[in-house]
C-alpha cells in the first residue's frame, strides 16, 4: 500500500442505540466521545441506531407481508389484466 493516502484504520466501539449492546472492531470513523472496554483500555465511542442485535431480519422480528390482499385490491381496483397475445 501507498504511504499517506489511506485513513487511519483503528479501534472503535460502536453502540446499539435502542438496545445498548457494545462491539469493538476496527474503523475509519472517528468519535469525540470515548469509552473504556474490557481491556482496560479507551476508544472512541460511535452510536449507531440500528445493528444486528436490533435489526428486525435478524431478532426474527421481520413483518410479513400480504402480497395476496395486494394483489386482489389491484384487481378489484384495475380489473385483472392479461397479455396481449403474439401472432
């Protein structure tokens, strides 16, 4: 790799707004605010609002949608709608 063109790559704590879980990986983001970790150590500090302790594809918490009730409101709406035939 080139020499001073690439960000500082460092350690960073990131936290789960609505469910305060903490993770420490590795990122370019920087953070004023800063946040002693198990190892005794400080590093920065970034709240995000959605991580995959509270996204709902992975709690199970996903909705599922009525495509069927959709399509028979279109219907209803439109007519049912058929392809032209090709001769």
């Amino acid at each position: 790799m080139k020499k001073g063109i690439h960000p500082d790559y460092h350690p960073v704590i990131f936290q789960d707004a609505s469910t305060g879980k903490k993770f420490l990986t590795r990122s370019t983001i920087t953070s004023e605010s800063t946040l002693e970790w198990e190892d005794g150590n400080r590093y920065p500090l970034v709240v995000v609002d959605v991580t995959s302790d509270s996204h709902p594809f992975w709690t199970g918490a996903q909705r599922v949608l009525d495509t069927a009730g959709r399509v028979q409101k279109f219907e209803q709406r439109y007519g049912k709608r058929t392809r032209p035939t090709q001769d």
